[in-house]
C-alpha cells in the first residue's frame, strides 16, 4: 500500500499536480525508504515517466552534474551505468525526480537512510536541522517538549509533529524532556539505534566518531531497540551502552542526573554576574532576544546558578525573584526586563 501511493505521489509531482499537503506525505515515504529503495523507484519512474517538460541535452547534462556534485550524497545514484540507450526525456525524467527529494528539503545523511520499520513514517528531514553551535542551546520541540543540545551537536526535526509518532534524529549528545502523549510515541533516532519514549527525561550521547551509544534515564521509562530487536527498557537511573562495532549492549545503574548536569548545566553558574551579562547569555541559549530596560538595571549583580535544564520562564521567574523590584514581558520572540512601576 505505501509503495502504490508513493508510485502514485511521485506521478503526480511529476506531472505538477501535487498539492502542499501531498507533497508533504510525499517527502515522509521518501525518507521512510532506503537508498536502494528509493533508487529502485526513480528508475521505475525514469522508465515510465511520460515527461510534460522537454530539455535539451545540455540541460540535462547540467542539471545531472549538479546533482551528482551535491557534497551530501555520497554514492550517488549512477544513472549510467544501467542502461547506456536512455534517451534525453527518460534523463529529463529522472533528473526532476531526483530534484524533487531536493527541492522538499530532504536531509540526504553521509551514512545511509536511517532504518525505520513499515509502520512508522519517518518526519525527521523536512525541515533543515539545528545549526551546528559551538555553545550550549536549549531547544522547544512543535510538541512543547524541550531539548537541550550539547556545543557541536544537531538534532533533525519536522515543523510539527502530524502523523501517529513524534521522531527526530540526533548526532552529538542531547537531553530530552519528553512531554507525555501515549497516543503519539516518540522516537529519537540515533544510527542503528531507536530510542521510544512516551513521557520521560533522559541522555543520549552518539557522536559521529564515539564507539557507543549511550542512554541514560533521569525520569521514567524509555525503549532501546536497533534494528533488529529491543535491547532493554530503562527507567530511572539506568543506563545502556550499545557497542556500534560488536552490536552488543551492557546495561548498568548509573547516577543520571550527574551525568546530566556535568554538561547541561555549562555556563549557567553566575557569580555576581551582572543582569545585562546574564541576559546575553539567555538570549544565546535559549534563541530569543532578551534586554534590559535601562543601564542601571543591567549592571545589577546577580548571585545564581540552574542546571540548564530548566525552561527559560522558570529562568525568568528566579531571576526576577531575586530582584524583586523587577519583571520582565514577553513580546513574540522578545523579552523585556524592567523595573516595577
């Protein structure tokens, strides 16, 4: 069934018939598949594909350098070797499938496509992924769950959340705070291996060169699966190490929330720092435009400390507290700190 309708979806861009909502459903299938999935179909495609639109040979030709030059696609689909008789339309044809993982902003990994199982439709690639930071940044998921991304790390999420799960893929170290929703899993992908939570905080630490991937559970359950079978379920205080080379898995008690911490919590130790200092470092962390009201208030001292985990209300309710002659007003992605009248 998800293979006729992704024959059916691929038709109909072709032909520029696609609404937005299809060609949505259409950019799901395709990272839902593999590459040699997706290879089968573009060729299925090239053969079949009765082209609206005629280039020429030099077109054509361009076109393919481009997309075969793209620096995010390590084995390119090589469209030559198959068959030396394609004539210039079945090239035409190909090639404007090709753009379309393209132009819907697919994420093409250098790895290969993360393996996902027939009944989950993969949302982790539509929307380009947070930037590579060299800081500490905490991020608010579409569902309101919250992320908090250690420097040099990147994590792949949708504008929303709208089919039966909630995924993402994650490389470098994160901690999530999971908002609960039984109906909707979510599912954090991390290379072969698929974490599934349901309302829970926890540490995953995979980064491109490390030999493991690690979870480490703070606060409820969570599912560790590769691809092939569930390694463990966690809860509170456990921890699994899944040995990427061997497949293999050890599964201890650890002190989570330590771990936590010993990262999270980077740059938010203030010690009489000044009001104006603090707020240039939430506005970095947590991506808003925070300000002070007037220069006496910025250079007030402040003597605080959080664990990074907190969400910036929470932030903004202490700091204000400590200074209770102050208040602060939130205007979009704005943020004004101000004296009491």
């Amino acid at each position: 069934m998800k293979q006729k309708r992704l024959d059916d979806l691929m038709q109909r861009y072709l032909a520029q018939e696609c609404d937005a909502d299809e060609k949505e459903e259409l950019a799901f299938l395709i990272e839902a598949s593999k590459n040699v999935e997706l290879e089968s179909q573009l060729l299925n495609q090239w053969n079949n594909q009765d082209s609206k639109v005629i280039m020429n040979e030099d077109k054509t030709q361009q076109i393919l350098l481009n997309i075969l030059a793209l620096p995010s696609l390590e084995k390119p689909i090589r469209i030559s070797k198959r068959n030396h008789s394609f004539n210039i339309l079945r090239i035409s044809a190909v090639a404007a499938s090709v753009l379309i993982f393209i132009s819907l902003g697919i994420f093409v990994n250098k790895m290969d496509f993360l393996s996902k199982s027939d009944e989950v439709l993969a949302e982790v690639s539509i929307i380009p992924p947070q930037k590579v930071t060299t800081f500490v940044r905490n991020v608010t998921l579409p569902d309101g769950s919250t992320v908090v991304l250690q420097a040099n790390s990147t994590i792949d999420f949708p504008k929303h959340f709208n089919s039966k799960t909630r995924e993402l893929s994650l490389v470098g170290e994160a901690y999530f705070d999971i908002k609960h929703n039984p109906q909707k899993p979510f599912i954090i992908h991390t290379g072969k291996v698929k974490t599934t939570v349901l309302g829970t905080a926890f540490d995953i630490k995979a980064w491109p060169n490390q030999k493991n991937v690690i979870v480490s559970v703070t606060r409820g359950k969570v599912r560790v699966e590769n691809d092939k079978k569930i390694l463990a379920i966690l809860t509170i205080n456990q921890q699994l190490k899944y040995d990427l080379l061997d497949a293999e898995f050890k599964q201890q008690n650890v002190n989570a929330v330590e771990i936590v911490t010993n990262w999270t919590k980077k740059e938010m130790n203030f010690n009489g720092a000044t009001l104006e200092s603090i707020a240039q470092t939430l506005s970095k962390r947590y991506g808003k435009n925070i300000s002070i009201e007037n220069s006496e208030l910025s250079k007030t001292q402040v003597v605080t400390s959080f664990g990074g985990t907190e969400s910036l209300e929470n932030i903004l309710e202490v700091l204000c507290t400590i200074n209770s002659d102050t208040q602060y007003q939130v205007n979009g992605n704005s943020i004004v700190i101000s004296t009491k009248n």
